[in-house]
C-alpha cells in the first residue's frame, strides 16, 4: 500500500462523512472523529490489516496506520488545506 495514496483516501472519507452529516464540519481532530464514527476505519485500515505474517508484520502495520491517522489529524488541525480531490 502507498501510504500518500492511503492518506488521501482517509481525507476523501472523513470529507464524505462530513457532507453526509455523519460528521459534523467543525471537527478540527483526528480524536474528534471517533466522537461521530470508528475513524480507525478511514483509508481502508480493516481491508488490508493482517496479522499472519508475524510481529515485524505487525508493527509495520501499525506505524503505516499510525503515520496515516497522524497526517489526517494534522490536516484537521490546520484546517483542512489542500483538500484532495475525490472521486465519487
């Protein structure tokens, strides 16, 4: 997985979420996500998380999801600049 590509699918996803009222637009968090859904699954983190290839396996996949929720969180902190665009 690429994880500039996986970043932006999260941003597309917690946008969709905004337009569809799921969440409110005044979220400025990655924290305050999970006050309105489960945003561990922003980017697609379920589809793709496996456990069978052992503990390096592992923690690679959590740095790459942490790196993932850390770059949304910043997004949101900085006011959503360079909005991605997204396709339907």
């Amino acid at each position: 997985m690429d994880l500039n590509d996986t970043i932006e699918r999260a941003k597309c996803e917690v946008l969709a979420d905004i337009e569809a009222g799921s969440v409110p637009g005044t979220v400025t968090t990655f924290a305050e996500l999970h006050d309105h859904v489960d945003a561990n699954y922003y980017g697609g983190a379920f589809e793709s998380w496996t456990d069978t290839e052992g503990d390096d396996s592992v923690q690679d996949s959590c740095d790459f999801w942490n790196a993932v929720q850390n770059a949304v969180d910043a997004w949101l902190r900085a006011g959503r600049p360079d909005t991605p665009v997204c396709v339907g």
